[in-house]
C-alpha cells in the first residue's frame, strides 16, 4: 500500500520546526531528508528513521520495521503528534547519518 500525500504533508507539518527537511517521492513511497541527509521515510504511512545509536537512545522503546520485504529494519516512530520529540531525534541523529553519495557526472 502506498503512503498518502496527505499523510506526508502532515508528518512535514510537524517536522517544520526543523530547517531544511523534505520528502521526495519514490516508487509510491516517500524518503524524508533532514538537512541534505536521509533520515527516513515514509512507508505505508509510517514514519520509520534510521536506526542510528542516538535514534535508538532517543526512542529506546521504539520498535524496529521493515520499511518493505527484504529492507533493512528502521525504527517506527509512533507518536508522531508530539512536535518536540520528532524534532529532537532529527536532531540527535544528524551526525551519525550518511552523508548523501556524490552524483554521477554527465558523460560529454
């Protein structure tokens, strides 16, 4: 099942305290990027982050998915109502996060 525009729009409605975040659209599902990096995504409208150590300090209870068959575990976010806490994990797990690979250059 693919996520919903609407569902998308309001997990970025309550990430709009932070600078810089997005979602990008990909195959029915969404990635959520914080400040050029990917933190998570959207799937089958849940929020899952990676699971960085301070994700899982952050959200120690926190249950560990699969976005989709065959992918790494991410940690689900629940309590996506609390403005505060989404906001301070995207914040404690910035760091740990990869840094996004460099683009192919165009063959001339």
């Amino acid at each position: 099942m693919a996520s919903s525009k609407e569902y998308v729009q309001f997990i970025l409605e309550q990430l709009s305290n932070l600078e810089e975040v997005s979602a990008r659209a990909m195959m029915g599902e969404y990635l959520i990027y914080y400040r050029g990096k990917v933190a998570g995504g959207i799937y089958d409208n849940r929020l899952l982050v990676k699971p960085t150590a301070s994700a899982i300090a952050y959200l120690p209870h926190a249950v560990l998915e699969h976005p989709y068959a065959n992918a790494k575990e991410m940690l689900l976010v629940e309590d996506v109502d609390d403005r505060a806490l989404l906001a301070g994990l995207f914040r404690a797990m910035y760091e740990e996060l990869p840094a996004p690979k460099p683009k192919p250059k165009k063959k001339k």
